[in-house]
C-alpha cells in the first residue's frame, strides 16, 4: 500500500508541476510520477526538507523541484528536436 501511495502523490505532484508550467509531460501519467518523484528528489537536494508531508514527500519542495525538472526536461527535449 505504501508503494502505491508513494506513486499516486508523486503523479499529483509532477501533473501539478506540469500545469503550473502549462506544459504537457511525455508519458502521460508515467511522466508525471517521474517527473513529481524525480522533482522531490530534487527538491529535496536543493531546498531541504520542510513544509507539509505527505508520504514521504515535502510538498513544497517536491513541487518546486519538479517543475525545475520538467524545466530541464523541456530543454533537453527542445535542444533534441532542433538537432533533427
């Protein structure tokens, strides 16, 4: 149980990440669990750990290093598409 909470919140956070950006993630619901649980990772580096959790995410951080992540991403992506 705890596994698939772990993955229902990161999801929520990578697509709330993905709409306060207004960009769509690739991979659908896989892209937002990445992009939300690779985004608390991040976050988590960067800012530290503090605000509300929820399990075993920080909220704010986890959000804030999502969308620094789908920030790279869409970078990345772009850079990706130019060199075709």
């Amino acid at each position: 149980m705890g596994l698939l909470l772990y993955l229902i919140i990161g999801g929520i956070i990578g697509w709330f990440a993905g709409v306060i950006l207004g960009k769509d993630l690739p991979g659908g619901v896989i892209g937002n669990v990445v992009a939300g649980i690779v985004g608390a990772w991040i976050g988590g580096r960067l800012l530290g750990y503090w605000g509300p959790k929820l399990s075993d995410f920080y909220i704010v951080p986890a959000i804030i290093g999502a969308i620094i992540f789908i920030i790279i991403l869409s970078f990345v992506m772009k850079s990706m598409r130019k060199s075709w």
